[in-house]
C-alpha cells in the first residue's frame, strides 16, 4: 500500500473493521517511513454479471431494475424497503454464487417470485402477472389455485 504522504509502499495495519453494511473492510494504518496514519478501504470485486434477455441480447445486471420490479409489486402493501433490500441481497448473492457468469432474465424472474412469495402473497401475484404475461383472467386464476394449494 502507497503511502499518500510519502509516497513509500511499506505500511502496517494499526486497527481492521467492518463497514455498516460488512461489505468492505476498513483499515487505519501506519507508514513505516513517515510514521503518518492514512485510512484504506478494501472491498470484495464481484465480477459483472450479464443477463440474457427474452430477445437473447444482453446488458449488465442492475440492482435498481430488480428493485424497481419489487417496489411496484408491492406497491400499497406493508412490505418494508429493508425487507425488499434484503431480498434482493439474497438474490444478487445467489446470482453471485452460482459460477455462471451469464443468467437469464427468466432465471431472475424465478428468484424474485420465490422471494416475494415468502414476503407479500398479492406482490408476489402481481409481479407473476406481470413476469409471466398472463393472458386472460383464467391463467391468473390458476396461479392464485397454486398459491392457495401450497
């Protein structure tokens, strides 16, 4: 590590601890040349996820497209914004963690209607609407009869 001050690369780690949200870590630490301190920050590089879209062309995963889905799901319904942000850690993580650096859009889909089936019975309905384009109200109803059956 650089020193800012003067410019050596020899420092030592005088104290190590989490951020808030324990997605970085943060370091004080000492210039072994110039005994100045100088705080760094270290943080997990995720490599970038591609989706593949219905229409097979692809972009970059976006957290605030999944957020901006799960908001208007449930949109007038006493589902937190902590809630929606945690489900949609869980579902970047498991992006994350499977060893595919491609995922589809249906595949994202899924998760979100997993996740927002656990949290809001009606968002969950209402995202599925939207993500499996019912046709007709009988399509709606049967997945309301799956819902119901589980």
């Amino acid at each position: 590590m650089k020193c800012p001050f003067c410019g050596q690369t020899g420092s030592k780690v005088i104290d190590s601890r989490h951020t808030d949200e324990r997605t970085r870590i943060r370091r004080r630490r000492e210039c072994l040349q110039c005994a100045k301190r100088f705080t760094t920050y270290e943080i997990i590089e995720n490599l970038p996820i591609i989706v593949v879209k219905r229409d097979k062309s692809r972009e970059s995963f976006d957290r605030s497209k999944l957020m901006n889905g799960m908001l208007r799901a449930c949109e007038k319904r006493p589902v937190s914004i902590q809630v929606l942000e945690k489900a949609a850690d869980e579902i970047e993580a498991s992006i994350q963690n499977s060893l595919d650096r491609e995922v589809t859009s249906f595949r994202i889909g899924e998760y979100t209607m997993e996740k927002l089936k656990e949290i809001d019975e009606v968002a969950y309905v209402r995202f599925a609407s939207v993500y499996r384009q019912f046709k007709d109200i009988n399509s709606f109803r049967d997945e309301i009869d799956r819902l119901i059956q589980k």
